[in-house]
C-alpha cells in the first residue's frame, strides 16, 4: 500500500518550508505511525541511533526504531536551524537540526540504561524522495558527543578516556594480526 503524504513542489520554497515543518511535528506527536506515515513503504532510513547496523528498511523496522527512542525520550525536541538546503535535481532536502531530549528511558538497543539528563545533538538530515513520497532519510551526528552526554564515552582527557584508549591500542593489534 502506497503512502498518502502530500508532497513537496521542492521547486517552490513555501512548500518546502511547509514540509520540513510537518517532519518536524510529526516528530514533537512522538508516534511513529505519523512519522511512518511521510515515508514510501521501503523507507531506508540511515542514522546512527538505528542500532544494530544504523539502518531501518520499511515501514516497520522504523517504527520499532522510532518506539525506541520515544520510549528513552519522551520529551525529545528538534529545531531546524537555518534554511533547508534543495538540491539542483529537485529531488533532495537537507536541513541542520538540533534536539534535545531528557534521557528517562532506556535507551534499547544497545541497552544504555537512563541517565535522568538532558542530551543535546545537532546533525544534518538528508531527505529523498521517490514519486513525491519520502523514501530515503540519511541522518549525519556526532555518536561520541551523544555517548559522552549518555556515560557510554568517557570524558575526553579523563583518566577512564586513557584506559579506552589503552584498550583499542591492545585491539588494533590483534586485528592487524588477524
């Protein structure tokens, strides 16, 4: 079954402007059917949070995944910053965006358990579409900034952050025999 969401004309900035306001509030709802709802059935959908292997293929898979994340934050914000950006070939947004959110729930997969404090990131999201329809969505963050704001990454120049990286000096070695 096809999807219903209106399109873009990304030739007419209005509309474009109006777009990226849906996505965004579709995110602020924290349902995924709404979320689901923009995209074309085989959605391929690229983020580092998707875990594992940072990608959601269809309807489904994004779903699951975007459950996930509402359920580790439920108060999860985003905010464009700037203009979207549209390519020549008119079939491509990207926007800069920044969100916050209080980290109450955990965080599954990878299983990182709730820290009770608020994360901020800022990334790029590139969208495509096929037919009108949303069926690419590549997001681009900083997972270290994002580890280190969860407790996952150590502090940079912290004493732990040294012994991190004693332990991928011992790893490297072994791969680079293997």
């Amino acid at each position: 079954m096809a999807s219903t969401s209106i399109a873009p004309d990304l030739r007419d900035e209005p509309a474009v402007r109006g777009w990226v306001q849906r996505f965004v509030d579709a995110w602020h709802w924290h349902d995924p059917e709404r979320l689901a709802s923009l995209c074309t059935d085989d959605v391929l959908w690229e983020d580092p949070f998707i875990h594992p292997g940072g990608v959601a293929h269809g309807k489904d898979e994004l779903r699951t995944w975007l459950a996930s994340i509402f359920r580790a934050m439920p108060d999860l914000r985003f905010d464009v910053e700037g203009e979207p950006l549209v390519s020549l070939d008119g079939t491509t947004i990207a926007a800069v965006w920044r969100g916050t959110g209080t980290v109450t729930g955990p965080l599954d997969p990878p299983g990182f358990a709730p820290t009770g404090q608020q994360a901020e990131l800022r990334g790029v999201d590139v969208h495509t579409f096929r037919d009108g329809i949303l069926a690419h969505v590549v997001t681009i963050t900083d997972l270290n900034a994002a580890g280190r704001q969860l407790g996952a990454v150590p502090p940079a120049g912290s004493r732990r952050e040294k012994a991190v990286v004693v332990l991928q000096r011992l790893n490297a070695r072994r791969m680079r025999r293997h």
